[in-house]
C-alpha cells in the first residue's frame, strides 16, 4: 500500500484565493471552482458580473481535468482535430479551463473556471494551483 496526498481544507482556501486574487486583478468576473481527485466539489465561487452559466461550465471543465487526468483543453484538442467519436465520453466539460492538481505524480484535485477566454481561465486556474508550491 502506498501513501499520497489529499486536498486539505487549507490547500482549498490558498488555491481559492490565489486563483480568485488573479482573476481580480485582470478584472476578470469569472467562476472558480476545485475538486477533489474523484471530481467532487470542494468549492464554488461565482463572482460578480460572471456569467450565471459558468457556474456550471467551472466545475464541468473542473471534474473532466480531475477523472480525465490532464487539462480539459486535451480533450477539446482532440475533438477538434477531428476524433469526433470523444464527444461519447462522459465528461461534463471538455473545454480549456480545467486543470489538474498533481502532487507527487498523483492527481489529487483540479481547479475549473469559466467566464473569460479559454486560455485565460486556465492562466487563473494555474495560478490558483502555483500557490501549493507543489513544482
């Protein structure tokens, strides 16, 4: 048997905040969201002048980075380079802004978030994850 890591509560909160402290300092009005590593949600922030619908697209794009094991953009670069048979799959949101949070090599959570650009809520959902210094 082997040991590994877990999200505490702690690690939700600087993960929050760092991610919610980004997405406010670009005047972003996006909604943040992290899981744990089985894509259950730990917690949910839609701030104001988001978009009511990303607050479900945050934690979709959240658990598809979670049980998919990589960035949510993976799977939406592979249906748009045309393997169109993916869109089957039963991951809620497979759109970039999902990221996952590994630790030790393992997949322990990730953090979604939906409200801007693509590439901009995964810039806020990383920057959410470099606050565990877990490079």
């Amino acid at each position: 048997m082997r040991t590994r890591a877990v999200l505490t509560d702690e690690d939700v909160t600087k993960v929050a905040e760092a991610a919610v402290a980004h997405a406010r300092a670009n005047e972003w009005n996006v909604t943040v969201s992290i899981v744990d590593d089985g894509g259950h949600l730990l917690y949910l922030r839609r701030l104001d002048g988001a978009p009511p619908i990303s607050s479900e697209v945050a934690p979709g794009k959240a658990r598809t980075a979670a049980l998919g094991r990589r960035e949510s953009r993976f799977f939406e670069e592979m249906i748009r380079d045309g393997r169109t048979a993916f869109l089957s799959v039963p991951l809620p949101a497979m759109l970039e802004g999902g990221v996952p949070i590994i630790a030790n090599g393992d997949v322990i959570g990730a953090v979604g978030v939906s409200g801007v650009k693509a590439d901009q809520d995964a810039a806020i959902a990383r920057a959410g994850i470099k606050a565990l210094n877990l490079d």
